[in-house]
C-alpha cells in the first residue's frame, strides 16, 4: 500500500467541511474506485489545533517488466 499524506499548518477546515462532498473531492474519489475499487481511498479532515490533512491509499502492485521492441 501507497500512502501519502499532506499536512498544513493553515487555519484548516471545519470538520463538516471534509464531509460535504464538492466536485473535486467527488470526482477524484470516484476515479479511485473506477481505477482500484474498494482497494483505495481519499480521506480530508482537521488536524488538532491547526491545519489539514489529506491522506491518499492506493494499493501497490507491480507491473511486468516492459521488453525493448524494435519495429
């Protein structure tokens, strides 16, 4: 599993705010589940005291290895 995790230090959001769901956090939610079903997730919250974090969950898995072709 790939995790990534961006924090601020800003004024934050409230913590309804990380529940509505707006147009960009939708549509990325929903491309995740297209791409990795249940496997991957976006979660938005308040940190205590001040900022956000955004944490990002997407499964690993590796890709064979590509052949050289000469056409």
């Amino acid at each position: 599993m790939l995790v990534v995790r961006v924090r601020d230090d800003g004024p934050g959001i409230t913590a309804g705010a990380a529940a509505t769901t707006g147009h960009g956090l939708s549509n990325t939610r929903e491309r995740l589940v297209a791409l990795y079903g249940t496997a991957a997730s976006l979660d938005v919250s308040a940190t205590e005291g001040v900022g956000t974090v955004a944490i990002l969950r997407l499964p690993y898995r590796e890709l064979p290895a590509e052949v050289d072709r000469v056409e």
